[in-house]
C-alpha cells in the first residue's frame, strides 16, 4: 500500500518531533534511531524513507527547536522588561524540570562540541537569541554573558542531586543577571 505525500510529510514531522523531544531531554548519543522508530510505532528501516542519516535528523531537530525556542522562552514577552521576563522564566525550577520542552541549548551544545560537528543550525540559534538579548542591554559583551550564564546554569542544575544546590544555581544566577541589567529583585 502507498501512501500519500501528506502521510510522508506528516509521519517525518512526527519523527522530528520526537527526536526534537528527545534529544533535548536525552541528548543525541543516547537517542537511538531504532528507539525513537519503536516509540513512534514506526520500523527502524522505514526511518531512511524520511532521512538520510541521523546527522540529518539531529539538524532537522535542532531547526525545529530554535523554531520553539520563543516559544519556550520568549525575548519579546509583552510588558516593559522582556529581558528580566526571559531571565526569570529561563532560570526557572519549571524549565529546570522539562528539559524535553526547554531550551535545547543546555543539553545539545557539549555533545555537539564532544563530536566534534558543531551544527550551522546552533550557530543561528545562537545569534538570533544573542541579537534578541542585545536589543534589550547595553553591551553584546552582556548579552553573550547573560546566554552563557543562563545556559550553564541550567545545565548544572538539572545535573545536581542536591535540590538546595540545584536551587541555588537558579537563584543566584538569576539574581546575578538581574543585577547586571538593573532589574528589581524581590524583597527577600
């Protein structure tokens, strides 16, 4: 039985989605083809209709997760202060725990660096959300240390047992860059 385009486009849809998902709460290495097929109900071979290898996928993933990166954490949240909004929302213990719908940066940037294929697709993930964060500070400088903070912080709190430590890795980063761009804090 053939199917039609529109069952192919939407059944590769579905795979980037899961892979999307995935790679983000797994990290690529540890997603394999067969499993991710298994967990679509689709058979492993049937996966080199839609790809051509998993490098592919992995770019085809992390296009469609910069897609969602606004979505998650968005730079252009309304009110007066998105950049605050965005680092609040970011180094969040919600965004801390669902690293499969968060930011893919946290869990993809060192497997990709460790392989040693660096995706194009990050490289514009990352300037546009550098160039987001600039339009909202003083100094690119800032900017790239805000991103590198964020992410590195994320990282290491959902890397630690310890909740008071993985919470302190949230507060205080946060409080930190709050400072840096002369945000409010909250009175404690």
């Amino acid at each position: 039985m053939r199917y039609s385009e529109d069952h192919k486009a939407q059944t590769r849809q579905r795979i980037v989605e899961e892979a999307a998902r995935r790679f983000r709460r797994d990290g690529v290495s540890a997603t394999s083809v067969q499993t991710l097929m298994k967990a679509l109900d689709l058979t492993h071979g049937g996966f080199y209709a839609h790809f051509k290898s998993k490098d592919e996928l992995v770019e085809e993933a992390l296009r469609h997760c910069a897609i969602e990166l606004d979505a998650v954490t968005p730079v252009s949240l309304a009110g007066d202060q998105p950049l605050e909004s965005l680092i609040r929302r970011y180094l969040s213990k919600t965004h801390r725990a669902e690293p499969a719908k968060g930011c893919v940066f946290p869990t993809i940037s060192a497997e990709l660096g460790q392989r040693g294929q660096a995706s194009p697709v990050t490289d514009e993930a990352v300037n546009q959300r550098l160039a987001q964060i600039s339009a909202h500070i003083d100094s690119s400088q800032d900017a790239a240390l805000v991103l590198s903070a964020m992410v590195g912080a994320l990282l290491l709190s959902r890397s630690v047992v310890d909740p008071q430590v993985s919470d302190r890795l949230l507060d205080e980063t946060r409080a930190s860059l709050l400072r840096l761009i002369n945000a409010e804090l909250p009175e404690t």
